[in-house]
C-alpha cells in the first residue's frame, strides 16, 4: 500500500521539520472546541425553549462533557456549556412538573364546560317556555321534558355519570325572574374544580354550576356558592337545596317546591257573563 507523502512544511521551515515523533505545529492544537461552542450554544437555547429545550440540554451536557475530556483549550467555554445545561434541565424540569396537574385536570375542566352549556341551554328553555305560557315558569324540569324543549341529555351533567334523571335542582322563582342574580338551579350536589388554583394537586371537588334568573351560568367554589345562598333572594331557593342532597336523580325531574303551580302569574279575565234573568 503507497503511502501518503509527508505533509509539506510551512514556508520558511527547513526540510526535515518537524522531527521524528514531534507533532507539527501548524495542526490543530484544540480538540474538542467545537464540542464545547456547540455546548454552550444549546445551553442557552435550552433555557428559552419550552418542552424542547429538555432535549437540548441533555445533548448540551454530554458535548461538555465530551469537550472537557478531550482536554480543549475551551475548557471555560464547555464548563459555561455544562452550567447552562444543567440549569436548563432544572428549568424545564420545574415547567413540567406544573404543566403535570394541568394536563391531568384537563378532562375535569372540559367536563364543567360541558355541565355550563347545559344550564346555559336550560335557561333558554326556560325562557322559550315562559314566551309561550304567558311568562309563567315551568313547575318543574319534567315540564320542559314533555314540551320536547330540552332532552334527557341536556339535564345530565358529564361529571356526575348518570344514565338517567337529572343532575340538577330547580326552583322557579317566584317574582317570575325579576332579581335578576337569583339562582334558579344548580348542581345537586358538588363535583366541579375551580381553576383559580390549577397547578396545585389539592384541589377537590366542591365547586357548583349555577343557572340565574338572568341566564347566566356561573362557577362558584363551596364558600362562595354559600355566601350566595345567604342572599335574601335566594332564601326560597337555599331551603329548597337543602332538600335536594335526599332526592334521586329521578326524583329531581319531577320535584315541584311547595306553592308552585303552572297557573298564570295573573289571572286571566273570565270573557263569559251569567244570563241574567229578564
């Protein structure tokens, strides 16, 4: 096999240079730098970008790594790679673990959503209905059922997993909806979770969807749902719920508070007139 002709010395060297076994000095005297500039780049990056950034300090680390065991000159640039990478692990590290409880609670957050729009589609039934029954409130939610105005569906919240009757309480006001902020119905019982603290594992539970008179459909956590039974307006309704945790699904459907009928708010004029005897 030819071997290859021994490098060309730099002008001005005497033939002969370098010596046996002496390393030329126009090689590259820096091995590893490279390593060590690549390190130190995707540390930074690492830092910056979420979810990849993970993957960049990882590959940051082990070229710092490289970098210093191959004894480069840049060791201050590697060790500055190697810092920066393991505060990028750190970083991302801490993104994730709150991203975690976010994720998890995903499903229950789409869940209440979905509970919302069921009240929300149950206060435009009830508004449907009142326009057509001369601004009376329906009895109770079987009403609505039967008129073919919501279905079985709409009255079965997602978060509560049953196959029939209903999730919900109703109590028609009796003003006819004039207190505007009156809650009309509500979850039976609590089983929503609030988002005012979503990075925590310990929350439970114990938020409410409420339907008002106006339409709205608010989420409230345990204290504040029971600063707003404690409202003069809701008095009626407070004493209703409290009956609610003894009713069955079925039962709620049904459930007609004591006083409520589907007679007119006024009664109407009676058009016929006696014969009066001539």
């Amino acid at each position: 096999m030819a071997q290859l002709p021994p490098p060309i010395p730099p002008q001005g060297m005497p033939p002969g240079f370098p010596p046996q076994g002496m390393q030329p000095i126009y090689q590259a005297q820096n091995p590893g730098g490279g390593a060590a500039v690549a390190s130190l780049v995707l540390g930074i990056l690492s830092i910056f970008l979420p979810w990849v950034g993970v993957v960049l300090a990882i590959i940051g680390l082990v070229l710092a790594i490289v970098a210093k065991n191959k004894r480069t000159l840049s060791r201050g640039m590697a060790t500055a790679g190697m810092i920066l990478s393991i505060i990028g692990l750190v970083l991302q590290g801490l993104s994730l673990s709150m991203m975690i409880p976010v994720m998890s609670k995903a499903p229950k957050f789409a869940r209440s959503a979905a509970c919302e729009m069921n009240l929300s589609g149950l206060g435009k039934a009830i508004v449907l209905y009142r326009n057509k029954n001369g601004d009376r409130c329906p009895a109770s939610l079987q009403v609505l059922l039967k008129d073919g105005i919501v279905t079985a569906k709409t009255l079965q919240c997602p978060e509560d997993q049953i196959t029939s009757g209903s999730s919900y309480f109703y109590c028609p006001p009796q003003d006819g909806g004039k207190q505007g902020n009156a809650i009309i119905a509500c979850d039976a019982a609590p089983r929503h979770i609030t988002n005012s603290n979503p990075f925590w594992f310990s929350s439970t539970n114990d938020a409410v969807n409420v339907l008002r008179a106006d339409g709205s459909v608010a989420l409230l956590n345990s204290s504040e749902f029971q600063q707003e039974l404690q409202k003069p307006y809701n008095a009626r309704f407070a004493a209703e719920y409290a009956k609610a945790a003894s009713l069955s699904p079925q039962q709620r459907v049904t459930y007609s508070p004591p006083g409520v009928s589907n007679a007119p708010a006024e009664s109407e004029p009676d058009d016929s007139t006696a014969d009066e005897p001539e």
